[in-house]
C-alpha cells in the first residue's frame, strides 16, 4: 500500500516581505476603516432617534408662545 501524500496540504506560501511602512500603512488602514464603521453606525442610530423624536413632537399640537416682555434699560453710567 502506498502512503496518502501530505505534501500538497503542508505546502507553506512565501510571503513577500514587507517594510515597517507597508505594515504600520496597513494597520493604521484597518483601524479608520473600523472607526469609520463605528462612526457611521453611530451617526445613523442617532439619525433615526432625532426622526422618531421630530415625527412626535410634530403629531403634538404646538403651544402658543408667549410673547416677550421688553427688558428695562440700564441706565446710563456717569463718568467723570
């Protein structure tokens, strides 16, 4: 009987060296790619609770403003 071959299944792919540039490069790439994620994750959770809270507060009849009563004036200071 012959031996199952295992060479094809441990074959091992160079890989080409990269300089410290490449790979901090790619390292830093994948981070604001992540933050970006999270970032815009962000942004549309808190698109869609500003949404829900604008579309309540226009189905609630709006209260009449009061208006403004004028402020009394300062009087004018004497400089001597």
């Amino acid at each position: 009987m012959s031996e199952p071959v295992y060479s094809d299944l441990l074959k091992v792919t160079p890989v080409a060296p990269k300089t410290r540039a490449e790979i901090t490069d790619a390292m830093v790439r994948t981070k604001l790619d992540k933050e970006t994620d999270e970032r815009q994750a962000k942004i549309r959770k808190l698109r869609q609770a500003r949404l829900a809270m604008e579309a309540k507060t226009a189905a609630a009849p709006a209260k009449p403003v009061a208006p403004k009563k004028p402020r009394a004036r300062r009087p004018k200071s004497i400089s001597g």
